[in-house]
C-alpha cells in the first residue's frame, strides 16, 4: 500500500481540479491504447522536482543522499470544466544507491462523464532494508512485476481494471512509454473490482488533496490565521479512505532546496484506510501567493520506518 500512497500522494499537488460535479455510473473502463492511457486532455503547466532520500540502518540516525532522481507534475485543461493532471516520480539508477530503481504514474482527468484515473507502478511491498537489498538484487537478473491500475469513478462508485505483467527486464521512469506499451498489450485477464464511493467523498486522493491544499491557501488569505483541521473522505482501487489535514502552519522566510521563500502554507496529512488500523502520514509545503500559489515546493513522505523520502522544487530535473 505504501508505493501507491506514495505515488498518489506526490501526484496530487496540483490545483484546480473538482470531484463533487454530478457525473452518471461508473463504466467498466476498457484497456485503453498507448495514447489514451497517458493522458487526452491538453497540458497547460508543468513543474520539476528534485528527489532525495534517506534510509535509517539503524533506529538512531538517518543517512541521505540528495538528487537520487525527479519528478515530473503536469496540469491539464480541457473544454469546459474538463481539468486533469498527471505525475511521473522515482528514483533514476544511474544517481541512486545500489542502482535502486523505483517509480510510479498516475494520471486523474475529470470531465462531465466523471474521473478517470491511470497508476502505474512497480511492485514494491518490501518491509526491510533486508529486502529492499534483496528486490533490487533479484531485479537485476530479470522477472520485473509491473501493475497498471484503470479506473473509472463516478458520483457514487469506482470500476477498476488491474493488469499485471511480469517482464524480463527492467524499465525506469524514464521508459514510461515503453513499459505502457508492455502493459497495454498483456494478455492475462485483468482483475475487475468496483468499490461504492464514500458518501460526500472525492472521486479519488488527487481530489481530496487538491481541495485540501486550496481551502488551506484560501484560508490563510482570508483570516490571516492557517487553517485547522478537515478529512475528505475518497476511494481509491478496492477500499474508501479518510484524508485528513491534521495540522498547518504559516512559514515564514524559509529555504528549500536553496530558495528562501518569503511565506509558505505547511500541512501535515494523514492517509487512513476505513475498516482498517494502518495509517500514513506525509507532509506537503505549498505557495501562498503569486505563480506558487497552491504549488508544492517541498514534500516529505516515510513510507517505511528505515526510508523517507524529500521533493523539492527544482526546474532544472531533465525528463
């Protein structure tokens, strides 16, 4: 769960997108070509990041490494109300240590027919450094798993397709559209599930995030004050889920990657799975004014308690 919390999460730190708009029932979303898949509304914006990361051998202190790869956000406009945006994120082998290699995609356009949400991913469960160490070693000599997620959300439930291929070599976030073309043409029956949105809740976690981020930023123009806490309730593949802002705070003249920023909006998020114990925590630092209004410049994330992860804005990334 934590590699799609992770992916999801730095997706969606976009703005502009609204998942309340009345839409009719979902559709068992087809396998949709190459083209389809990464996206048909026209990209308006984009922003850069830069990755680091931390792992922790020991509980007593952490050990870094800066620029192991990047991230790519996209904004996306439509006709209409059509609003939409995609994230690509990873690591890239050639910077990161012991070559490790992982990344995901999501992609959520939002239109009068409803949501429509593409992950991509690589599989990624491991607990440990141990098998972190493992993974990477097996990977090396081939039998790669890749899963693609399609969905389509309405008003009331999500249908979602779930393909997933083993390939014999490995592809980086760099081969986004080579490895697409794989997942598009496997032949393994996908597996089928629809999940009943939440009632009052967002077609998905980009959603959810998105209006976090916005209500946060319009707050704090409105009352002076950062804005306290609020849950959204959203669905995501096969379970509903609670997002909730647990806390936020005003910075000010504060550096990040280098960049002093006159005033920033810090939140504190919590990911909760309902009817399950498990929960997830992430950090997001956005603009309050100007062009970064409601932009992220630095996100931190812990999906495990040995390894962290830090974005920070940075438009020199390469893609």
């Amino acid at each position: 769960m934590a590699g799609v919390v992770a992916a999801a999460c730095l997706t969606a730190l976009a703005a502009g997108v609204d998942g309340n708009g009345p839409a009719p029932r979902a559709e068992l979303p087809a396998l949709q070509a190459q083209p389809q898949v990464l996206g048909t509304l026209p990209v308006v914006a984009e922003h850069r990041y830069r990755i680091a990361a931390k792992i922790r051998p020991l509980l007593l202190f952490w050990i870094g490494k800066d620029d192991v790869g990047g991230a790519r956000i996209r904004w996306r406009k439509g006709d209409g109300d059509a609003r939409g945006y995609d994230a690509l994120i990873g690591s890239d082998p050639a910077r990161a240590p012991r070559k490790i290699n992982r990344w995901g995609f999501i992609l959520e356009e939002t239109g009068p027919a409803g949501a429509r949400i593409v992950g991509i991913m690589k599989k990624s469960d491991e607990e440990t450094l141990d098998e972190a160490k493992s993974r990477v070693a097996a990977e090396a000599k081939g039998a790669v798993v890749f899963k693609m997620i399609q969905s389509a959300v309405s008003q009331t439930e999500a249908v979602s397709r779930v393909t997933v291929s083993t390939v014999p070599r490995d592809y980086s976030y760099r081969e986004l559209d080579a490895i697409v073309d794989v997942l598009t043409k496997e032949t393994a029956p996908p597996k089928i599930q629809k999940t009943p949105v939440p009632p009052g809740g967002r077609t998905g976690l980009l959603s959810a995030v998105t209006e976090l981020l916005r209500d946060g930023v319009e707050t704090v123009k409105r009352t002076g004050k950062a804005p306290g806490r609020k849950g959204l309730g959203y669905v995501y593949y096969a379970k509903q889920y609670d997002l909730t802002r647990v806390s936020a705070n005003v910075e000010r003249n504060v550096t990040y990657g280098g960049v002093v920023y006159p005033t920033l909006l810090k939140s504190e998020f919590e990911v909760r799975a309902r009817t399950e114990s498990w929960s997830e925590s992430f950090t997001i630092v956005c603009g309050l004014d100007g062009a970064l209004a409601e932009i992220p410049v630095f996100l931190t994330y812990q999906p495990r308690w040995w390894f962290k992860v830090e974005m920070v804005l940075d438009e020199r990334q390469v893609f």
